[in-house]
C-alpha cells in the first residue's frame, strides 16, 4: 500500500540495487577498503560505534553493521584476510549472540550513488553551480554562501564520503538508473487504485507546490536549477 507522495520517489533501478547485495561467509576474503567504500556506496554511515540501523564500524579486523532487514547487528571477525567468524550482537551490550555460517549485507538507502555514473553528476552539477554562480555575481555574499553549499555536496561526491541530503543529488542521476516503486514489483502484479480522481489531484496539488517552492529557493541560490 502506497501514497501517491511515495509513488512519485525516485529509487534505484531494482537490477542495479540487487546488484549491490554482496554474500559473505565463513569461506569469504575481504579487503577492508573495499569493503568500507562499498558500505558507504550503499548508503551506511561510518562510526566509531555501532548504535543504529544504516551505521557500520571497522575496528582493526572487526567490522561491525547494521541492516535494516535484520533484528539485529552483526560483527564479522577476520584473521589476516579471512573471515573467522560471523555473529550478531546486542547493541546495548555490544556481547555476541549467535554465530552465522553467511549474512548478506544489502543497501540501507532507496537511492544510491554508484562509480558508474558518479562522474556524470559531478560534471552536471559543477556546470549548473557555476552558471548560477556567473548570475549570482553582483552579489559576493550571496555568491560565497551557494559557492560553500553545494561545494560541499561536491566534494563529498568527489571523495566518495556519505551524503546525508540525497534530495539535492537525485536529479543529477541519469535517468536510466533510476526507477519508482512499480519497477519493483513483477511484470504481471495487480495494481488497484483507490480513488484516482483525488489522487490525480493531489498529484497536481503536489506539483504546484513544488513549483511554488522551489521557485523561490532557486532565486536565492538555496538550489540548483535541475
């Protein structure tokens, strides 16, 4: 069941996300930069600790996660570049509970930013910030203030760090690997809608206020134009 509101996210395209799932067990080698890059490619924050669904942590050979499809975190042990054990634990206590032959670790967020196309929406946001930095030039602070935000947003993508607001990156994405929650469901689903003058209404409603919004934070460089 799905408001329209949820209907209109964008998400990642459901093959490129059943892509990223990666299978660990007992038989597995890890990198532990590579593992690292590919935990905040799939939305996971770094921590010193894990305290929360989306975090992780590496502390020497111990790296730690949590999923969000998972009761609990789970604590993956390695010798040398192997793994020697694979377990949950308690968050509060941080003790193991139960030792696990596999686990998979699966992305945290809807919307991900991948190498393939990191590239392309760093060149198209650097083209808009500079432009709307050209029309923002008789106003130095002003100018300053757009230049350090999305600078920033930038710069994170430039050095694959965490984003935390995915709304400012999402309309840089390439249209192809982007999809909404119907590309997720199988090609012969039942799809019944309730109401649909009142949702072609809201959807309208919607729409409009964007625009109104937007509009505004636009003119004063608190966005950029895509």
């Amino acid at each position: 069941i799905v408001h329209i509101e949820g209907l209109l996210n964008k998400l990642t395209d459901p093959i490129l996300f059943k892509k990223q799932i990666i299978e660990l067990d007992l038989d597995s080698r890890v990198v532990l930069d590579e593992l690292a890059q590919h935990l905040i490619s799939n939305g996971y924050e770094r921590e010193s600790m894990v305290e929360g669904v989306g975090q992780f942590s590496i502390r020497g050979g111990i790296i730690d996660f949590f999923s969000p499809y998972n009761e609990y975190p789970y604590r993956i042990e390695l010798f040398d570049d192997e793994i020697d054990s694979i377990r949950t634990f308690d968050i509060g206590t941080q003790r193991s509970i139960e030792a696990v032959e596999s686990v998979l670790i699966p992305p945290v967020k809807e919307v991900l930013i991948l190498d393939e196309y990191r590239d392309a929406i760093i060149e198209s946001m650097e083209k808009e910030l500079n432009e709307i930095l050209d029309r923002l030039g008789k106003d130095p602070r002003t100018q300053e203030k757009v230049e350090e935000k999305f600078g920033s947003y930038i710069g994170e993508l430039k050095n694959k760090l965490h984003i935390s607001n995915m709304d400012m990156i999402v309309p840089y994405i390439p249209e192809k690997y982007l999809s909404s929650i119907l590309g997720y469901l199988r090609e012969d689903a039942l799809i019944f809608v309730d109401e649909p003058r009142r949702i072609e209404e809201r959807a309208s409603s919607i729409r409009e206020e964007f625009l109104v919004k937007y509009s505004e934070l636009l003119e004063v460089g608190e966005v950029l134009p895509s």
